[in-house]
C-alpha cells in the first residue's frame, strides 16, 4: 500500500460550544434510558398494587408510551454514535434535539393522561425537556418550546373538560367524589389550575435561561481565548520556523569553512589554533542539530490538531485511527530491522543493543497481524531514533541497552508496546514529569552529555499523539531509564492490506 506524508491528517473541528451540546445530547439520551428503566419497573410494581382494587392503570398506554420511547431512544443513540463522524454543526444538533424533545412530549401526553392528568405529577416531567430547550435554542425559541409542550400535556385535561375523549381516573371510587371531577367541574378551578401550571414553568423556564446565558457567554469567551492560544502558537511555530532556516545556510557555511581549515587546505595551522577551530566545530554541530530538530518540531506541531477534546471519537476511540495516511506496519519486523539499520550509533560506546522478543519465531508466518499496528514510517522513524538515540548518549561506556516487544489490554482495547530499556544515567524523579517539554534538559543530563537539544522527547511526544500512541517513561536516577511506547494493534481487516 502507498505511503501517504501524515501532512494530510484532516479532522472534524467543532468550537466549545457544539461540543458542549453533543455532550448534552449525550446525555439526555442516557437520562432516558435510566427513565425508561424506571417506569418499566413502576408499571410492574403498579401493576400488583392495583391487584388490590385501590388503583386502575390502563396499562397497555403505559407500555405503548414506553415501547415507542424506547423504538425512539435507540435511533437517537444511533445518531448520536455517529455524530462525530457527521460533524454536526448547530443547526443539526438543534433538528436531533427538536425530534426527541416532540417524541418525549408525546409519550408524557399518553403517560399523563393514563394516570390521571392532575392526580399525578408527572406533569412535570416536562421540566427536563424545558431545561434541554434553554441549553440549544434562543430564550424566544426556548419558550414557544416550552408553552408547546405544556399545552400538549394538558390537552387531554382540556379535552376530558369538554367531555371529547373519556375521563380517565387511577382511583376506583365515584367521579363524583374525585378531586379530578370536582376540577372538571369548575372552570374557575380548572383556570386556576393550568394558569398555576403556567407560572411554574414558565419561572422555571425564566431561571434557566438566566443560568444558560451565563454559561453559554463564558464557553464562547473561552473558544476566543482557546482560538487566539492556537493562532497564538502558530505565530510562534511559524516565525521560529522562518528564524531557524534563515540560521541553517550561515552555520552550515561556518561549519564547512571550519572542516576545510581542519584539513589543512587553508594552510599550516598550530595546535592551539587548531583547538580552537575544532571547538567551533563542534558548536556549529551543536547548532546544527538544534536547529534541525526546531524544524523537524516545526513541521509535526504544524499538522497536529490543538485540541485535545478531539482526541478521542465518541466511542472511545482514536479519531484518525483509520485515516488513509496510515499503513499497516509489523511492528516485530519494523524493529529488528531498525536496530540493524541503527546499530552504528551504539559503537561509540562499545553498548550492546539487545532485543528481548516476546514472541516465538515459528508463529511469525500466520500470525503476523498480531503485531501489525496502523502508522507511517515518518513518525516510526522519528520516535524510534530519537528514543535509541536517548538510550546511548546517556548510557555508560560498555553497557546494555534492552529492547522489547510485548502486548497488553486496556480499556477492552488490544496494544502493542515497544520498550527501550538503558542503564545509564537516569532520571531524578522530581524532574521526570518536565521530560518532554521543548528544550528541557535535567542537571545530570547536561553535565554527562554535552550534545543534547532537549527536543528529541517532544518530537517522541508530537509523533506519538500523531499516531494515537501513549508513551511512559519511568527512571530512577543512576540506575537507568525505561521509555514505552504503546499502540493501537491493527484490526485484522485493516492489516489484510499489508
């Protein structure tokens, strides 16, 4: 399969709000679910209790009301499980929320009419539904929704007072005698009662939209502040880009006149001179990494989504998972290669690089998607590299650097975890959590090696949230490191594509 440059990583970008909304949404879908449980059990209990002849239920409208809530509760849910991928905007969300909100109102017409109307109060199970309206629409919007659904709750009142449909009470004594009948009876009451039912709500509605307002106002002034952040450190990222490949042609120039007077081309030089040549050297190499690595930063931080509240699809899981970018790669193969490719960087130092595998060799044949992980060599590469590179800069003269490959489970989710094992210097477990900051180095680090950046672990981070990686790191301090890198192992139909 071709590669394709993670360049093109596209996402689906939402401001504060939406997301808020789809959060709600969620919600109110699982407020639902706890409800329809509720009330299946309420007309089992019910149900025995009118056994005793002191109430009547007509059940089969309570479990019609409660069958059609739940047929509707599954396609909201349905909807909801792939709104992420839909990239719902406002007025989407506001057309899901009209349909549940106008199918909750029905079955709570059919469930307050089954029980009585006004012996009940379950009448004000239309609260819910008032406070979803100030959370989505305009205050205006909000309360015709309201008004709406108090008239659809009290229409089988009404149309009981006008004697169009038959009247309905949960107590088995005379009509004559009930409450409900005595309410019927008035109107004077029966004004009374829907204009008292009004005010409720309506103040309840008037206090919502108070509290909304201010909420709604305060997520949209942090999506400014958010925005300006973002644009804020692409400025940054843009202009130490444009500062760092003005710096490169000059240092790389400097060094090659330092290698050409070094080699004698320039004529006899003395030993002193010649020092100090080799001194500049080495600092323009120094630079020279730097540099290199500011853009190579550059570049990943430029095409990454700044916005950890997409990090994760609705269901958990990665939201560039499965983006054409990404190809199947055998992570077991993948690393017994790197290491031969790489095994240079560790004869310096005379280190030994030792590849603990947690696999059997005669399995590799047919049960190679078990290791097969969905990335790009680029950012493999670039994590891979700089981890090693880690491990022997800080490692002892003659030491061991282990290597292994092994899987875990978490969060009912299959991974394949590589791990980059030294004994060198290690890390003070104060500073440990500072790692991956851009341009940090502890004291120790400095001080055993000279030639480090302090970004080789930030370019490990950027790659990593690239591929939906996690990397750990766990030291302790003169006794060695342990760097862990762990992916996502590829479904066994992604890796047919291998």
């Amino acid at each position: 399969m071709k590669a394709v440059s993670s360049e093109h990583i596209i996402h689906c970008i939402q401001d504060i709000h939406v997301k808020e909304l789809v959060k709600r949404l969620n919600w109110s879908v699982t407020i639902r679910w706890y409800y329809i449980a509720f009330s299946s059990l309420l007309i089992v209990f019910v149900y025995f209790l009118a056994q005793d002849h002191a109430v009547s239920f007509h059940f089969e409208f309570l479990i019609i009301a409660n069958v059609f809530l739940f047929c509707c509760n599954l396609l909201y849910q349905y909807q909801l499980r792939y709104s992420y991928d839909k990239c719902l905007g406002t007025l989407d969300l506001r057309y899901y929320l009209i349909l549940q909100i106008i199918t909750d109102y029905l079955a709570l017409t059919l469930v307050v009419y089954t029980l009585g109307s006004i012996e009940t109060p379950i009448i004000l199970m239309i609260i819910p539904n008032t406070i979803l309206a100030t959370l989505f629409f305009t205050p205006r919007q909000s309360l015709i929704i309201a008004i709406f659904g108090l008239l659809m709750v009290i229409s089988p009142l009404i149309l009981e007072y006008f004697q169009l449909i038959p009247v309905i009470s949960i107590f088995n004594h005379s009509l004559s005698t009930s409450f409900k009948n005595i309410v019927l009876a008035s109107p004077t009451l029966l004004s009374g009662y829907i204009f008292i039912l009004f005010t409720c709500v309506i103040f309840c509605w008037y206090l919502l939209c108070s509290i909304t307002s201010r909420l709604i106002k305060n997520e949209l002034e942090l999506e400014r502040s958010y925005q300006d952040m973002i644009r804020l450190d692409k400025e940054k990222t843009h202009a130490t880009l444009r500062s760092t490949h003005e710096l490169k042609a000059p240092l790389a120039a400097i060094k090659n006149y330092v290698y050409t007077m070094n080699a004698g081309y320039a004529g006899d030089i003395n030993d002193k001179v010649l020092k100090i040549i080799n001194r500049i050297g080495k600092r323009c190499d120094y630079l020279l990494n730097n540099v290199t690595d500011i853009i190579k930063l550059g570049n990943l931080k430029s095409y990454i989504v700044f916005d950890a509240k997409l990090e994760e699809g609705p269901e958990k899981e990665p939201v560039n998972k499965n983006y054409k970018q990404f190809y199947p790669i055998n992570i077991k193969q993948y690393i017994s290669e790197f290491i031969l490719n790489y095994k240079t960087l560790s004869h310096e130092k005379n280190l030994t690089i030792k590849l603990n595998k947690q696999f059997s060799d005669k399995d590799s044949k047919h049960k190679n998607h078990d290791y097969t992980i969905m990335a790009n060599d680029e950012n493999l590469q670039l994590i891979f590299i700089n981890l090693l590179t880690n491990a022997v800069n800080y490692s002892h003269q003659n030491g061991l650097i282990e290597i292994d490959i092994s899987k875990k489970q978490s969060n009912q989710k299959q991974l394949i975890c590589v791990s980059i094992r030294d004994h060198g210097i290690g890390i003070d477990k104060q500073q440990i959590n500072n790692i991956f900051e851009e341009h940090f180095r502890t004291n120790n680090a400095a001080q055993f090696y000279e030639g480090g950046t302090g970004l080789g672990l930030s370019i490990v981070k950027v790659c990593s949230q690239i591929l939906n990686a996690k990397i750990q790191v766990e030291s302790t301090l003169n006794e060695g490191t342990t760097c862990t890198i762990c992916f996502n192992m590829c479904k066994s139909g992604d890796s047919s594509h291998e």
